[in-house]
C-alpha cells in the first residue's frame, strides 16, 4: 500500500485530522506497515499450502 493509498483511507476517519502532522505522518506510515506485513502474510500462506 502506498503513502497516498493509506491516507486515502485514514482520512475516512474525523481523528485524523484532530492529530499533528507529524503524528500523521507516523500513522500512515504504521498503517503501511502493518497492512504491508499482513498481505505477506497471506501470501506465504497461500503459498505454503500448495
């Protein structure tokens, strides 16, 4: 997922614009992470029951 992608979502959200934008910054960027660590979970998963 990208930086804008995340933000696209996070913006859904009234709490993200309550927050510094530094404390933006690092939300997206934890977003990013943990949805990009997720799908790599899935896919050693898909990958290891074939």
């Amino acid at each position: 997922m990208t930086s804008q992608q995340a933000i696209g979502v996070l913006m859904l959200s009234p709490f993200y614009f309550k927050m510094s934008p530094v404390d933006r910054k690092k939300l997206v960027q934890e977003y990013c992470d943990s949805f990009n660590k997720s799908v790599m979970q899935q896919k050693n998963s898909a990958d290891s029951k074939k």
